[in-house]
C-alpha cells in the first residue's frame, strides 16, 4: 500500500486531494497521512505547506511570539509534493 501511495504522487498530473485519494485507494484519510507521513520522514515527498513565510515580517522569526501564531498568515491546506532529484539528499 505505501508504494501504491507513492506511485499516485509519482504519476498525477494534477494536485491530488487527499480525500479523493483516501478513497481511490479503499482507506481512511488519517491513515493515507500517516502513509504520506512515512514518506516524508524517508525523504521521498516533501510538505511544501510548511514551508510558509509570513507575509508581514517576511521570515516568520517573529511570527514565534504570537501566542497562536502569526496573525499574518492564514491556514492553508495542506500541500505535498514528490522529492525531485536534485532535491534529495546524498546518500553515503
């Protein structure tokens, strides 16, 4: 089942939505995260939403301050991508 998720990110031609592909593939969505989780965590895909930047400081090293985040920045959802080459890192 994790290659399967894999491969869907590998051949999609559109951004997939993770409850379409829940279903697609016959589980739960909290366990397609997991599985999606896994392969973040092997370095195959990559979480592209945490990667945000705070619109007002610019680097969101104040944003810390805020008791619930920065105010500047609003809940995306959630966006995952696949690892390309020369992103991944060298193994040795």
């Amino acid at each position: 089942m994790l290659q399967q998720v894999l491969r869907e990110f590998e051949h999609a031609r559109e951004p997939l939505n993770l409850r379409d592909l829940a279903h697609k593939l016959g589980v739960e969505r909290s366990a397609l995260e997991g599985m999606i989780d896994y392969w973040i965590r092997k370095g195959r895909l990559k979480d592209d939403s945490a990667q945000t930047v705070c619109s007002s400081c610019g680097s969101g090293s104040a944003c810390g301050s805020e008791p619930q985040g920065c105010p500047f920045v609003g809940k995306m959802p959630r966006t995952i991508s696949l690892v390309t080459p020369d992103e991944a890192p060298v193994s040795r």
